[in-house]
C-alpha cells in the first residue's frame, strides 16, 4: 500500500517537474523610502508557488509555464500588493510597496505565531478553509482534516460536547490562545468548545503548531498548540446572514455585521448566533447562544480594540456513552432518563489590545483579559446515603431511613484574569520576541441538593460540599530568528514558566483535599531552517515542553501518591518541497516523555481512579502532506501519519470484588499508548467544473485505538474509514453582494464507527468483569445551508 502510494505520488508529479521554461525575479522596497523589505511574502495565486525576498528584498521564482498569473505581495505595515501579468518569457518584476495608513491586525499574533521560514511543524488555516466547512458543527471538526488529527463528539453529530487529538495528545495538552491569550482551563487544562457556540464565524485564521511548537501562553503545549486570531478589519461596511438546517432537527442561524473603517480611525464587528440540535444519541438535545462584538480605533501606527465575546449552553448529557453489548442493536442508548440531565453553563470573554509600532523596527503588543464563568450540572441519583451529603438518619416511627433518591447540581463558578505582552524587534537579519504573561484564576466548586425524596435536616439548595482552586501562572519567553544568509535560518528560544496553585476545601466525597503546589519550568528551543533553492527545504528542532498535573490529578490522588510535573522532549526534521502544481511537506518526529501522567487503574483510598507517572513512554512518527492540481479545475490534497506510540513498561491495576479487595496487578511489559492510532490519513478532492461552484470530496481513515493502555484488541475503537461530501456554489446580484448555497453530506457510505470510549475492569470470585461505554457516530446525515452577504 505505502509503495503504491508513493508510486502515485511520483507520478503525479512527474509533469510538473517537466515545467521549467520562465522565471520572476525582482525587488520588493519601501516606495517613499526605496529601502529594501526583507522577509515580504510572494505568492503565485492559485498555485503551490510561493517565497519571500532576501535581505536586499531580492526575490526569484523559476519553472514557470507560458500563462496567467496573479502575483500578491504582503509585508507586515504595507497595503498587500496584486498585479496581474501574462508570462511569455523570463521577467523582472519590481514591486514599490506603500505604507499602510492604519497598522494591520496581523500584528497581534506575531508573538506566539510561527513563521514562514522556522524550523517548527505547523498548518494554517485560512477564513476561507474555514468558511467552507461552517454547517455548525464544532470548531475541532471544521479542522479535522489538518495533519494527525482526529475529533470525536459526545452526541455524535458534531454538536454540543466535542474534543480534538493531535498525534494522540488529548485537549487537555494541546495549548489553545485566542490572539495569543489563553483559552485552557488553568484548572483542568481543558477546553470546552461547547461553551464556545459558532466561535468559528468570528475567526480569521487558525495556526495549528504540532509538536511542542514556539513558545506561547498559558497551558503547557504538550504535543500541539492550537493559535486562533479572530475577525481582522474589513475596511468596507458589510452585513452577513447564515442559516442552515439538517438531521437531527439542527439548525443554525447568525447574523454577522460590521461599519468597514470610519474616518479611517474606527470599526466595529458583530455576530449573533443559535444553534440547536437533538444530536444523534437519545436524548443528547443541545441548545446554544453566543455573541461577539469588536470594537477598534486605528490611530497613528497603533490599534486599540476592545473584543467581548460569550457563549451560553445548555446540553442533554450523554456523557456515559453506549455500552459495548449494545452497538449493534441499540446505537444511540443513553443511560439517562432524567428530563433534566442537562448540563448548564455560560462562559464570557473580554479582550482589551493595544498594538503599537514605537519605530521601523520594534513593535509593542499588550493585552488585558477577563473571563467569568459559572454553570452546573444536574442529575438524578437513586438510593443515595444520608451521610454521604451531610444529611442525619432519619427515624420515622420504627422505621430507620439513611437512604434517598435526589437530584443534586455540581456548580462552578470562576473567574480567570491576567494580561499579555510582547516587545517585537526586526532588523536586518534578526528577529526579536521579547514576550510573556502573568494569569491568575479564582475557581469555585460546589455541590447542591435541589430535591429529596426524603429531605432529612436539609432545606432547598442544601450544599454538601465546597472547594475553591487558586491558580497563578507566570511566563517569560525569548525568540530569536536569525538570518544566517538567504539560504540558513538559525532559531533559538527559550521560556520561564512559575506556577502557584493551591485548593482549600472539602471534595464531593467529603474528603479535604487541601493543598498547594508550587513549579519553576525551563523551556529551551533551538533549530535550523535550510533554504537548498527556491523548490527546496529542510528544517531541524530540539524543544522542551514541562507540565504540570491538573486540578483532578491534585484532587484524586492520596498524600502518599502525589503525581508530579511531566517533561517533553521533541525532536523534530522536515522537508518541504513546492512547485507550480505540487507541493510536499514531510516530517519525522520523536516526543520522548518523561513522567508521563496516565490512567493505569489504580485507585485512591475512596476507590476513584488516579493518573500515575510512568518513567518512559514515547510518540515517534512520519508526517506526510501533498498537494497536487491535477488539472485547472481539479486539486487533490492528502496527509497520513504513521507512527508507534508506546509505553516502554506497564502494569496495570485491576481491582477486586472479592475479599480482601486488594487490586490485582498485571505487568504488561511495552503497550500501546491509549487513543493513540497508528495510521491517520486523509483526502481532499477538489473540483471546480464552473466558477463558483466547489465540490469537494472528503475522506478521512483512522487505524485502531486502544481504549486503556494495555494494548488489547478487546477493549479498543475498531479502525473505520469516513467519507463526506461538501457542495459550495455562489452567485452575485444587483441589490445582493453574494448568495452562498452549501450541502454537506457526511459519512455519505453511512458506517458504523466510534471514536471515543471508556472501559472499567473488575474481578469478582476470581472472574474478570467489565463495564464499558462507546461514543458512536452518526451514520449518513445532512446539512444544507444559505448565506447572504450585504
């Protein structure tokens, strides 16, 4: 399969690599000042062709056929530049950029972005890509076709609870910054897209690092980082409205606006948006609102915006998945019956960022950022003990009563605030970052009885438990990227990280888990990016990424089992080659841990479980990604990762039932990592038969996941093979700037698969037992949607 793959590949690229008749070659300067602009982008639109000017802004682009092309430039501070030309025969062309009036919102994100020419693994992802793909669905799933990715979704649908892997890292390692602010929870390193409804219609590109990455703020990026920029000016006044519908009574709407740039000083943005859906699982409802509103003023070299933006939801839980025994005959089984098992939760977001250019050569970016949020969930419990809720035996007559079935609601109430900087300087061949950011966040959990069948001594909203978690987290980082010559890039980068965290208070199995915890981490970062010739380049990293245990690894565990910090090394080469109508971007990489926490089935002293460091585990991989148009109206665009991720030595821990209920240990020796596949591939087919009109084929194969880490084909995901289909078409009118239609068709072969699980394994008079639960998928669904652009 590998050979012919590549046999494929080779052949595809044959006839392009036969094209070498004309070139492009120039200068790109200041036009006021005729100074040479070093590091400004030229791009061949429409094709893979692409470079950037040297330090005397000299360009070159060779093999280029007889024909039209359209030729942009951009530079950071300067209007991007689009000429047209017919080519005939080699030319010269000069490019005098002027000046920008207002400074672009490109800056903001200089920071913790990496760029063109670093020796660091990442993908963009544009508005447009993002645009095609915005049914409604979750932000992870507008981005799972982007290299070693896989997304999996509670209800099934896309909708509501959703999470994202990066070569088997989970969300609560992949590092999240909205215009370079944090976005993970400080507590459980998570992120919660469903508390982010239609986010992805306020986002102008994304850039997914994988890896360790460059560094950034707030949680660890412990094998991917995920650099999100929201809506950039848009100089013209524009109005928007989406609506779209499909299985599972989905719908979606939002209106989107924006005033352009008044007196060239001001602008302001806004989207309001509803999604609802009843999900593919029983039950699995999800009802969503949110809004964004930006406000800026463009002053002289500098920017001034204010971004508020909020999301509210509510949701059916289907959090217990379906057990094992019924995927066949009952897929969408939700243990819950309870009309209000729901889970309730608004979060709110206030950015306030300036950006100022001091000089030529150095720029300031500082932000100041606040986010309040507060929820519960509620749930039915049957037959529970008085005791267990600080609630007295009640004694009615003869009868002794310490048992009652209620409804109880585990609230959170947080607050989390801090500020951002950075202190850019470019000169010459030198790039410096000089950034960081100090973060503190207030989380409240508490738990209430909101009805009893037996109230004992409780009154409504009877709180049995409560615990507050207080975290500070400081970070320093510098960068430096140096241009050897036009061919050598040297990078270097290093970063402080202090964390203080502490929780005070009573568990909701009325264990004190009072605590603090206190780290000092070092991240240092170093590479090389090699220019061979314009086709050509190879890329070299060493980096260093520490953790820190999260709120429910603290929480969970007993004082004599207390987890500590993780480490990460990353070693990372790669190689990218493009052309006119082909492109290939290949890398290898090994992330070595050291500690890394995992579930390994012991338990604490309640019987919960635990995560455990284990001394060695490894990720170790082959990252492909080729690009190829097959003819002018036709674009083929593959990624597979093949790797082995493993855990060098493993015991797992079972426990039993049976007297003296001491957990039975079983050495396993190397096992898979869990949720870890060996295989992640996808395709993109792309045909344009008439302009405006885009058909894209999508298919997406994932390799077997082990569900715990003991690598037994028992209890694992079943590899599957998915395959979408999307239909764009769009047309102008007089009093209309342009109608959009979409179809989404996806699993359009309907199968059955899941991509997410959980097992637990018990023995009882010597029989091994387990409970399960599966995350299954929705077979073949639709969505369709209209869009009016004003």
């Amino acid at each position: 399969m590998k050979k012919l793959l590549i046999v494929l590949l080779w052949l595809a690229a044959m006839p392009y690599m036969a094209f070498s008749q004309f070139s492009i070659s120039g200068k790109v300067v200041d036009k006021e000042t005729k100074e040479p602009l070093q590091g400004a982008h030229i791009i061949i639109e429409n094709t893979f062709k692409s470079t950037t000017s040297n330090s005397s802004g000299y360009y070159f682009i060779k093999k280029l056929k007889k024909g039209n092309y359209s030729i942009k430039v951009s530079f950071i501070g300067y209007k991007t530049f689009i000429k047209k030309i017919k080519l005939e025969k080699n030319s010269e062309l000069n490019f005098e950029m002027l000046s920008s009036p207002v400074l672009e919102d490109e800056v903001i994100i200089t920071a913790t972005r990496a760029p063109e020419k670093s020796p660091t693994t990442y993908k963009n992802v544009s508005k447009n890509e993002i645009r095609d793909v915005n049914l409604g669905q979750d932000l992870p799933f507008l981005i799972e076709t982007t290299p070693s990715t896989v997304v999996t979704s509670d209800a099934g649908a896309g909708i509501g609870y959703t999470s994202i892997r990066i070569r088997g890292t989970d969300m609560t390692r992949i590092n999240v910054t909205i215009n370079g602010i944090p976005l993970n929870d400080p507590e459980s390193h998570g992120v919660f897209w469903v508390d982010m409804p239609d986010f992805a219609s306020s986002v102008d590109n994304i850039q997914i690092q994988r890896g360790v990455g460059t560094s950034t703020n707030g949680a660890a990026a412990f094998g991917a980082s995920i650099n999100i920029q929201t809506l950039k000016l848009n100089p013209e006044p524009y109005a928007e409205i989406n609506s779209s519908a499909g299985s599972f009574n989905t719908f979606k709407n939002n209106l989107t606006f924006g005033t352009g740039l008044i007196k060239g000083k001001f602008s302001f943005d806004g989207r309001v948006s509803k999604i609802t859906s009843d999900g593919y699982i029983d039950r699995a409802f999800s009802d969503l609102k949110s809004f964004f509103v930006s406000g800026a003023y463009y002053g002289e070299k500098s920017i001034l915006k204010l971004n508020i933006f909020s999301g509210k939801e509510k949701t059916y839980q289907a959090w217990m998945g379906v057990p094992k025994d019924s995927l066949k005959t009952n897929r969408t089984y939700n243990p819950y019956t309870y009309d209000n098992e729901t889970d309730n939760y608004q979060q709110d977001h206030y950015q306030l960022i300036y950006s100022k250019e001091i000089n030529k050569n150095l720029l300031l970016n500082t932000a100041l950022h606040y986010t309040h949020g507060k929820g519960y969930y509620e749930q039915y419990k049957k037959n529970r003990k008085f005791k267990d809720y600080l609630l007295d035996t009640l004694f009615i007559g003869g009868d002794t009563i310490s048992r009652t079935n209620l409804v109880q609601q585990k609230w959170l109430d947080n607050d989390f605030y801090g500020f951002t900087y950075s202190l850019n300087y470019k000169k010459k061949n030198t790039d410096l970052i000089l950034g960081g950011a100090w973060n503190k966040y207030n989380g409240k959990h508490f738990g209430k009885v909101i009805w009893a069948q037996f109230a004992s001594n409780g009154s409504i909203n009877h709180q049995w438990y409560d615990n507050t978690g207080v975290k500070t987290d400081f970070n320093i980082f510098g960068k430096i990227n140096y241009n050897l010559n036009d061919k050598i890039n040297l990078y270097g980068d290093v970063q402080y990280r202090r964390i203080y965290y502490s929780i005070d208070g009573d568990h909701d199995d009325l264990r004190d888990i009072t605590q603090e915890h206190k780290f000092n981490f070092l991240n240092p970062k170093a590479g090389l990016y090699f220019d061979i010739n314009e086709n050509h380049s190879t890329y070299f990293s060493f980096a260093v990424s520490n953790r820190e245990p999260s709120r429910s690894d603290y929480r969970d565990s007993d004082e004599d089992h207390i987890p500590t910090g993780e480490t990460l090394y990353d070693y990372e080469i790669g190689y990218n080659f493009k052309s006119l109508n082909f492109a290939v971007d290949a890398n290898m990489y090994y992330m070595n841990y050291k500690d890394q926490l995992i579930l390994t089935g012991e338990i604490n002293k309640v019987g919960d479980p635990i995560m455990t460091n284990v001394p060695k585990s490894y990720r170790a991989g082959i990252e492909l990604a080729v690009g190829t148009k097959i003819l002018q109206n036709l674009k083929w665009d593959i990624n597979a990762t093949f790797s082995r991720n493993k855990i060098k030595d493993f015991t797992a821990y079972i426990d039993n039932w049976s007297p003296p209920y001491k957990q039975i240990t079983e050495d396993s020796g190397e096992t898979y990592l869990s949720f870890s596949p060996d295989i992640i591939a996808g395709s993109i087919i792309s045909y344009k038969p008439i302009n405006n009109l885009n058909i894209s084929f999508i298919s997406k194969y994932v390799s077997r996941q082990y569900i715990d880490n003991t690598s037994n084909k028992y209890r694992s995901l079943d590899p599957y093979f998915v395959n979408n289909l999307i239909i764009n078409y769009s047309f102008k009118t007089r009093f209309i700037k342009e109608i959009g239609f979409q179809l989404m068709i996806n699993n359009i072969f309907n199968e059955k698969y899941e991509t997410n699980a959980w097992v637990y394994r018990y023995y009882y008079e010597d029989k091994e037992y387990m409970m399960d639960g599966y995350f299954p998928q929705a077979g073949i669904n639709f969505l369709a949607g209209i869009n009016l652009r004003f």
